[in-house]
C-alpha cells in the first residue's frame, strides 16, 4: 500500500500558527508606520500652509484674514488646499502679530 503525499492536520496547525505569529509581528509595525506618515504629513502641510502665508505677507503687505484667502487661492496651492490626513481643519493663529498656523495634535 502506498502512502498519499498530503498535508496531516498537524503539519496543517503548525503552518497556521507560523503565520498567525508572523502577522502578529508584522501588523503592529505597518500600523505604526501608518501613523507616524500621516503625523509627518501633517507637519510638512503645516510649514507649506506658514510658507504660503509669509509669500501672502510679502506681496500684499498685509496679513490674510482667514486662512481661505491662502489655502483657496490656485496662486498659492494651484492644486487645492492642504488637508490633514487625520481630517482635522488647519487654523490660522495670530501670535505676536504674525499669523500662522499651529501644529496641532493627533
């Protein structure tokens, strides 16, 4: 009697299990990384959004009123405004008589 070439249930469990460890080490890490993009992202957006500000200041002369009169303006952002990955809105923030737009947190 010759014996079948197949998979028994427990080389079948074990190669379960080897894949169930490995996604377990793996997912955290991508998910992790997911995160810290979006979080940089977020951040370069910000110092475009600052930059694109100062550019306003220096032609105009004067500081924007709401952060519309940049974001939405195709001179500035030919491609369309800004947004954050995490979906909150960017603010405009006058300190120290400078607008800028402050980072926010996630």
């Amino acid at each position: 009697m010759r014996r079948r070439k197949a998979l028994t249930m427990l080389e079948l469990l074990v190669v379960v299990l080897i894949l169930g460890a490995l996604a377990a080490i793996v997912l955290p890490r991508l998910v992790g990384a997911s995160q810290s993009a979006k979080a940089k992202t977020c951040e370069t957006n910000i110092d475009t959004i600052n930059q694109q500000i100062e550019l306003y200041h220096l032609l105009t002369g004067s500081w924007p009123n709401n952060l519309k009169n940049v974001t939405e303006n195709i001179d500035y952002f030919p491609d369309g405004p800004p947004e954050c990955p995490f979906g909150e809105k960017y603010k405009l923030d006058k300190r120290h008589g400078k607008y800028r737009v402050r980072e926010h947190n996630h």
